[in-house]
C-alpha cells in the first residue's frame, strides 16, 4: 500500500494518507470554480481511509455550504486547500496539495455546463516555463 504527503502552502498544515485514490476529478461547477479562484478544481477521492494530520491540524477550517454536499477544507494560515473528509470513509483530497507523485490520470472533467466562458480559449493560449 502506497504513502500519499501532502501540505498547504506554508507548510504548517501537513498530512499523510495511505492507499491509492479511486478516482480524479476535474470539477467545473461554480462552487469549485468559486472556491479554487480559477476554471476547475482537481481533486481525488480515496476510499476507506483516514488522514492522518502530521501536523498543523489545530489550524484546518471546514466550511459545509447549507443544504449540499459541498465541503472545502484549508488552511487557516496561508489558505490553501487541504484533504476533506466526507461521509463514508472518502476523503477528497486537492491534487496540487500533494508533494508526493499523483498515479492516475483524471476520470473526467465533471460540471462542463458550468464552465467559465473563457475556459475553452486557453488551449490554444501560449505555454511558458517561468513568469513572462
């Protein structure tokens, strides 16, 4: 069974998990698009397993949107989002928390009905290594 790292961007909110995700999704819908700042969020979902908070658990807020399923978990110091756990055994873990390797490619992009009108024009918009 294969170790997961991961870590907000200040480096206070730590945590491990074990196991494989079951899958990967590229989420457009507005909550995501709202909570993320850009067109989707990346997010995998682990199956029967539990976080474990290496550190900085104190400083992790959940906000549960009233009368959904949405959950986002970050951290309370520098913001990022970190790994939620849902009903069920399942986390929901942000891709671009992990500092370890991601396995798997996504599933899918989910929500495209939702997608922000410039979204489709950046396939095609110029790629650089750095910082223009």
């Amino acid at each position: 069974m294969s170790s997961n790292q991961g870590s907000c961007l200040c480096k206070s909110v730590q945590y491990k998990l074990e196991g494989e995700p079951n899958s990967f999704y590229l989420c457009h819908c507005t909550r995501c698009r709202k909570v993320s700042g850009t067109a989707h969020v990346a997010n995998l979902f682990f199956q029967d397993t539990s976080i474990e908070w290496v550190s900085g658990k104190e400083k992790v807020k959940t906000y549960a949107l009233a009368d959904s399923h949405f959950k986002n978990s970050f951290c309370t110091q520098c913001g990022s989002q970190v790994p939620t756990t849902l009903s069920n055994s399942k986390v929901m873990v942000p891709a671009g928390s992990l500092d370890t390797d991601v396995h798997i490619k996504p599933n899918a992009h989910i929500f495209c009905d939702s997608r922000a009108n410039w979204e489709s024009s950046i396939e095609n918009t110029p790629k650089f290594s750095e910082m223009p």
